[in-house]
C-alpha cells in the first residue's frame, strides 16, 4: 500500500523534472559553432545569432511567440581576447531588407502583441439572447515575463576568454519573411579603455542557408 501511495508523488516529481529540463537554455558554445557569425580578427571578438523560428526549437519557451509575430534570437558572444568588452551602450537591432531597424521588445511590448481574445479571455454565446458568459483570460503575461527572466539576454560584459549568451525578442509582425535578407546589426560595444569597436552586421541568411543544406 505504500509503494501505491507514493506511485503519483513520484509521477509527479518526474513531471515536473521534464517540464523543468525542457526550461533549460542550450549549453553555451563559442559563437564560431554557429552558421550565422561573425568574427573581428583584430579586436579577438565573434558574435553569432541562432534564430528560433520553427516550432521544435521554439519548445524552449513558454509562449509560442511565432504565431504572435515575435521572433526570439540567440545571441552569442565571444571573447578572445585578454580584455574585457562592454555591451552598456550597445545597440542590438534587427535590420530588415528595406533598412529599417527594430528594437528589441520588452515584456510589455510582447503582451501587446497577444490579441485582445487572449488577453481578455473568449466569450461563450448564450442562446435565446442572453449575455455572453466570459471565459478566464489566460495567464499569457505571466509566462511571457518568466521567459524573459530566464532567457533574456543580460550580460553587460563578457569578460577575457568567455562566452555569454542569451535570447533577444523582435517584433517582425509585419514583415512577410522575416529573415530573409535581414540581419542582426550590433553597434556601441566598447573595450576596456572605453573606445567604440567596429559594428556587427550579421546576415540572417547565413541560417537560412545552413539550415536549407542541412534539409537537404
């Protein structure tokens, strides 16, 4: 009776394991692993982007930001050299093929985004003329400021011979194909003394196309 006792404490506790496994942020890898990088020899830093833009990798997150027009980047920095590099003025931005630039959203700006069914919650039609009965909203905002807690990315530096990474959310809510042509424009990094080092523009195509040869 016992061992029957604890038979759904312990299903339990293994669910919450694999819900809390698949909350995990990759493991993180120099930024030269990946397809979409860039390196700058001279100043012993790359920086690679990892979109999140099927539905297998997407699993990571609480909200499914894709079908609200979110994209969720990785972004991964490396440095190799024996200095330490700023991101406290940086401007991280999505570029689109036309040249306009995107900041990275905030919480409140991927709520936003919800449409007002998800946020208010449906409504159940009654018949014979009576009022609607109004279904609870869902806990949308909830989830999508946990995964900014967990996954966004936060490191102001990345100190001598690191690694750091993290997740950056876009609205490409209006844009048909969003990575297209696009890229990842990356401005304002500074080294140790202060001084400004030379921008990023990382392709997006990069993926697109690693991803296209790995399909095939």
């Amino acid at each position: 009776m016992k061992v029957l006792r604890t038979l759904p404490l312990l299903l339990l506790c293994l669910v919450i394991a694999a819900w809390a496994k698949d909350r995990t942020p990759p493991p993180v890898e120099p930024a030269t692993s990946f397809p979409a990088v860039e390196v700058h020899d001279s100043e012993k830093l790359a920086i690679a982007v990892d979109p999140y833009d099927t539905k297998e990798k997407e699993k990571l997150f609480r909200v499914d930001y894709l079908s609200h027009g979110v994209m969720p980047v990785r972004l991964i920095i490396t440095n190799n050299g024996d200095t330490p590099v700023s991101l406290r003025d940086a401007r991280i931005l999505f570029e689109t093929p036309s040249g306009d630039r995107i900041q990275a959203a905030e919480p409140e700006d991927v709520e936003r985004l919800m449409t007002l069914k998800e946020r208010q919650g449906g409504k159940l039609p009654m018949p014979n003329g009576l009022p609607p009965i109004h279904l609870p909203a869902k806990d949308s905002n909830k989830k999508i400021e946990a995964d900014f807690d967990d996954f966004e990315y936060g490191a102001l530096v990345v100190e001598p011979h690191t690694t750091r990474a993290g997740f950056l959310f876009y609205d490409v809510s209006q844009l048909a194909d969003p990575l297209k042509d696009a890229s990842l424009y990356i401005y304002k990094l500074r080294n140790a003394k202060g001084g400004e080092l030379f921008y990023f523009e990382i392709p997006f195509n990069k993926y697109l196309q690693s991803r296209s040869s790995q399909m095939k």
